[in-house]
C-alpha cells in the first residue's frame, strides 16, 4: 500500500490536546496532519498551534471563520487535504484522542485488503470502556455495543477512522448535524460491507473534552442527532411518524433517568431544545 495517509482532527480552543493528538499521528508514522480549525476565536487557537509545530513542515493548520460543527468541519477538512495530497488516505482522529503505536500501519492493512470498504476503524479505549462496532436501534434510538439489538445496525465512532476518499461521493458526512449522529448516518449510508472493523485497541480517546458530558451543548445536541436520524433513517412518511414517536418515548424516559440522577433539568431542557433546534436548523455552540 503506497498511499500517503495523512491525519485530520478538529480543533475547537484546546490547542493542548490537539496537539497530543497531533504528536500521536506523527509518531505512528502520518505523513502529514492537517488541523481544522472550528474556534471562532479571531484565531487565537489557530495561532498558538502554528506557534508550537512552526518548526514541523508536515502539520497544516485551517482557520474557519466559523465554528462548521463537526460533519461540515470533517468535510472540509477532508477537501483541503486531498487538495496538498491528491492521492491520500485520511486518519480521521478526535483531537481529544491519540494512536497507539502500529495503528496505522494495522488500519491501512485492513482496508487494503477490503477493496470495496470505504473506512477502517479500531477498538477505541474511552477512558476505561473499550468500544469497537457501535449498534443503532433504528425504531427507539437505542444503543448497544458489540452485539445488536433487534432493527439495528452497525456503525463506527467518529472518534478514530482510516478513509479512502476515492471509495466514496464526498462529502462523507451529512452536514444536516452539528455534532453526534453523523457518524451513525454514515453507517446507515455505508452498510456492514463497506466498513472494516480491526478488533484490536489502536487508539485512547479521553471523550467529551470539547463538549462537556451533561451540559446543555451535550444534552441538546444527543438529542438533536436522535430527532434528526428519525427523520434521516424513515423509509416513507409513515415510517417517519412511527420513528418520532417510538422516540418520543424513549428519549424522554432517557432525558427523565439522566435528570433524576444529575438532580439537574438540563437533561429535559436538552431534549426539548434538541427538538425545537432540529426544526428550525439552529444549533448551539459550545
């Protein structure tokens, strides 16, 4: 396999992790990492990165003029990498998130070997919980790992990704989400044969360090996803109803546990706001 791979991760003012991220994809033998910046902060996070790697001509830093969220923000910078290599493969890596050594030599492998598979993707450490196949209850928005729930189907974490561009219409990510829910739309998309699942561990990914689990940007824009995908996944009109309503019931059940144990009503703000934003297409930010 004689593709560059070149890594790709989202910035969003954390210029810390980013860069362990980014010193992961370099060690592992990256021939290139691109950071895309979604600050919306003047580029002061920008500046800062370009400042620490000024002397590693590999790393590329884009600015955008304004936070994309994280579908949009993955596409472009997908578009600005194959614009310096037209011939690469992306590493898509949450900059919350390093490689373990041999990561991309094992991803590339295996996609090398699936010729019809669009992406490879690893078992992923998040803190203490290893995740590798994710499973999407289609009807209540359920999820379960490693072993499927009647109506599901699989999909990858966006966490850590090896793509081939060429196997695939771009954009990879249905930029109707802001952030959580694209990656199970691309599952939807894609289907089990065009995804490689390496059963091996190859990255750590710290989770939640640019979204705060249990704040009302995460509760709002989980919720936002689950809405979305009912209409995204419904094969006809009817079938869309039955999926906001199967949701109605399980999300608020979620929303009401989650409440509950946090003594806290964000969860329930989140999920009537998730459903209002998903309406009018307005997202917060974090």
């Amino acid at each position: 396999m004689d593709k560059p791979i070149v890594g790709l991760t989202l910035n969003y003012r954390d210029a810390e992790r980013t860069s362990r991220c980014i010193a992961s994809l370099l060690a592992d033998g990256a021939d290139g990492v691109l950071v895309w910046d979604n600050s919306e902060d003047d580029g002061v996070s920008a500046r800062c990165l370009r400042q620490h790697w000024a002397s590693e001509s590999r790393v590329v830093v884009e600015v955008s003029e304004r936070n994309l969220g994280f579908a949009a923000g993955v596409n472009r910078g997908i578009e600005a990498i194959l614009a310096r290599w037209p011939q690469a493969w992306v590493m898509l890596l949450n900059n919350d998130a390093v490689l373990l050594p041999g990561a991309l030599n094992t991803l590339a492998s295996a996609l090398d070997s699936q010729p019809q598979a669009v992406i490879a993707y690893p078992r992923v450490d998040h803190d203490g919980q290893v995740i590798g196949t994710v499973y999407y209850q289609r009807w209540f928005a359920l999820l379960r790992f490693d072993r499927p729930w009647p109506g599901s189907f699989p999909y990858p974490s966006g966490s850590a990704l090896l793509i081939a561009p060429e196997r695939i219409e771009l954009p990879l990510f249905d930029e109707d989400f802001f952030m959580y829910g694209e990656d199970v739309m691309l599952g939807w998309r894609l289907g089990a044969a065009r995804m490689v699942h390496v059963p091996n561990v190859l990255a750590w990914h710290e989770g939640s360090a640019s979204s705060r689990n249990g704040s009302m940007f995460y509760e709002l824009h989980v919720a936002a996803g689950h809405w979305q995908l009912a209409h995204k996944l419904a094969r006809n009109p009817v079938d869309s109803v039955l999926l906001f309503a199967c949701r109605g019931i399980s999300l608020s059940t979620r929303a009401l546990i989650r409440a509950t144990r946090s003594r806290s009503p964000t969860p329930i703000r989140g999920l009537i706001h998730g459903f209002q934003s998903t309406i009018s297409k307005r997202y917060l930010k974090p």
